[in-house]
C-alpha cells in the first residue's frame, strides 16, 4: 500500500485521491482473497513514521479509514470476513479507535479470511 502520493503526483491529483485509489486498489485485493479463499491477508496500511507527514495528509487518511470501518461493514460480513488492526492505535483518536473495536468484535464471529491490518507499526 506503499507509494499513493507518489502515484498520485504522476497522474496529477491530490495526494487525497491517490490514497482513495489506493483504498480501492485494497478492497479489489481483498475480494480477491475471498475469492481464492486465502486464509489471511495482511495490509500494511500505515507506519509509525507515517505520522510525520502533514497533518492534513494524515487527517484524510484516517477520514478514509473510518470511511471503510462504517460503510463496508455489511461487505465484511457477507465475506464472511474477520477483520483485525495490528499496530499501536494509542495516537488515533477516540471516534476512530471505536469504528475499529467495533469493526473487530462484529466481525469476530466470521470464519473466512483472517484480515489484518497493521496500522501505526
């Protein structure tokens, strides 16, 4: 997941964009997965030193973030997907920590691919 705002320059487009294309690009890769029935799948979406960036940056990336927790939690389920975040979550803020606890405990109960997301690693 490496590299959204150095595609986003080539292509002439707000670091923003590039890194909702990237989200896109990670939810294809997922369907992906159910669909081969892979077992686990990590995506390495965010690393510790990525909290050196602009402040505007990362405020669009964790916007983009609780984007996906709350609007694509019923494609969770019906993938049968078990949805897990890896990483120290302590600098997120409260609203983003509970879209993730939430995500993790309702699809807890799945069986399919194991998705680990390392945030803050």
């Amino acid at each position: 997941m490496d590299g959204n705002s150095r595609w986003s320059k080539i292509h002439e487009l707000s670091t923003e964009e590039g890194h909702a294309r990237g989200a896109e690009v990670a939810r294809n890769i997922i369907k992906y997965a159910v669909s081969i029935k892979l077992e686990e799948l990590t995506l390495y979406a965010f690393s510790y030193e990525n909290w050196s960036r602009p402040s505007g940056e990362i405020q669009s990336i964790i916007a983009l973030l609780n984007h996906y927790i709350t609007n694509f939690i019923d494609e969770f389920m019906q993938h049968n997907i078990v949805v897990k975040f890896l990483g120290d979550l302590n600098m997120l803020d409260d609203i983003t920590k509970s879209n993730i606890s939430q995500i993790m405990n309702f699809t807890s109960i799945n069986t399919g691919l194991k998705l680990n997301i390392a945030f803050s690693y």
